[in-house]
C-alpha cells in the first residue's frame, strides 16, 4: 500500500469540462503567442491585451456548464480516502479541482480567479475583470492589479513543498500533461530518483513517455475512476 501520494495535473484534465488546453489542436497557443500573453514583458508592452486573454479565460469559469469531471471528482475521492499524504500539484489555473472537493492542492502557476498587487505582491480574489479600474487596496496610490498567473520567466509557487514531497512520495502520477514546460516536466525523474512508482494518464504517449513505469492511455474522464480504485485496494498492479 502506499504511504505519499503527488499527482500532477495538467490541462487535459480540463477539457473534458470544455477549457481549452494549450498545445493540442485548437489550442490557447495557436491563436495567441506565449510571449504577448504570458510573459511579464508582454504584459509591460500591452496590459489590456495581457487583460482581456485572461479576462476571456476568467468568464469563461463562470459558465454554468464548466465544471468538475469524472477525473477531477475522482481526485478529489483520492484525497479524501487516502490515509497516507497527498498532494495534489496543478499547472492549470482554473478552478475546477477545489470544485471538486480537493483541499491539499497547490497551484504552481497561479490562479485566475485572483489578481496580484505588483507592487506588494498582495493577492486578491478577482471580483471584476482585470482593467484600468480594479485596482489594490493596500497601497497609495492604489496599484492596478495584474493576473495572479505565473508567466514564463517568473518564478512557480510553492516549489520547495513540491521537491520535499516529491522526494518522499512513493506513488507519482502525471494526468493531461504534455511534460513539455519545466519544472513540473521534470518531476518524475525526482519521483523516479526516489524510488516511486510514476504513472502517466495521457491521450497518447508524450514527450517523457519512457520514463513513466505505467501508462494509461486515454481519456482522463474515463482512466481515473477505476484508477483511483485501483490505488485505494492497493492493486494497481493487476
Ligand atoms: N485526457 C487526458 N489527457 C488529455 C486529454 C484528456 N481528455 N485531453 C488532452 N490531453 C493531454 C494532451 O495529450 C496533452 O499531452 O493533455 C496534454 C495537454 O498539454 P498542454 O496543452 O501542453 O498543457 P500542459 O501540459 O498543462 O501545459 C503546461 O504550459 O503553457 C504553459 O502554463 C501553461 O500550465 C501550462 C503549461
């Protein structure tokens, strides 16, 4: 039986709940380049363009039928009746594991129903769109929030957390993940280092491929209910 369990999501475990992801066909990043949306840089030379990409994702999360699928439920069920540690580790930025009932959750490259102070770096949950308007409360004059997302060139949060639990685990598992933007891609050679067991949940085979022990191939939706039980009665191996 396992005693520290890390799971690593990434956006494919989302789009079964119709949020785009970013590399697949149809894809955020065909219609948008990385470096005017998702680098501070891009955001210093065009904040309103920065703004309405993830104003755009942002309403986006409010839609009535976005919501938690069978994978995330099936995460959630995981935490709840492990008795060892767990971790959740989310690249996504929506929200749809903390609706689903995970708690032990860590969001490494932001969230984006929060905005960030840039000058104090205070963050706040985001009642309104990004804009000229919505600004911080904790300084004078008050400072136009930027998204709480970690852009590329930024620093991810919650590292340290993640490299300790990484280190102790004994069951990794990657779901919806292309393993193509470090550091999270290289997880499971920590995992593996350590002598975890590392599982990928995936459409088809990815980048990393070889260096998971097990893989599942498929849709998330469909994968993580059985495997999720599977883990729970410790046969994950039959
Ligand atoms: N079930 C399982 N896997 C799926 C499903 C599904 N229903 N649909 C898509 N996938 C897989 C794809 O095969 C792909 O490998 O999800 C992966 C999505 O890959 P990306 O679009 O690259 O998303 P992700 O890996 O989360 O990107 C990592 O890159 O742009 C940055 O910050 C952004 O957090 C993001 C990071």
């Amino acid at each position: 039986m396992y005693q520290k369990i890390v799971v690593l999501t990434g956006a494919g475990i989302s789009a079964e709940s119709g949020l785009r992801t970013f590399r697949d066909q149809n894809g955020l990043w065909e219609d948008h380049h990385i470096e005017d949306v998702a680098t501070p840089e891009g955001y210093m030379r065009n904040p309103e363009l920065v703004e309405s990409f993830y104003n755009d994702r942002w309403r986006q999360l409010q839609v009535p039928e976005v919501k938690p699928n069978a994978a995330h439920e099936a995460l959630a069920k995981l935490e709840q009746a492990f008795a060892g540690d767990f971790l959740l580790v989310t690249q996504n930025v929506d929200n749809l594991h903390e609706r689903a009932g995970n708690h032990k959750l860590l969001h490494m490259h932001g969230e984006l129903s929060k905005g960030r102070c840039p000058r104090s770096g205070q963050i706040f949950r985001l009642h309104e769109p990004f804009g000229p308007d919505n600004c911080c409360t904790c300084c004078i004059p008050a400072q136009r929030l930027r998204p709480h997302i970690v852009w590329f060139g930024e620093i991810p949060i919650g590292m340290d957390r993640i490299h300790d639990a990484l280190e102790e685990c004994d069951l990794f598992i990657a779901i919806g993940t292309s393993g193509t933007v470090y550091p999270a891609a290289g997880f499971v050679d920590i995992a593996n280092h350590h002598g975890a067991l590392s599982v990928e949940v995936n459409l088809t085979p990815k980048e990393r491929h070889s260096l998971f022990h097990l893989h599942y191939e498929g849709k998330a939706s469909e994968i993580m209910p059985s495997l999720v039980d599977k883990i729970l009665s410790g046969s994950l191996f039959t």
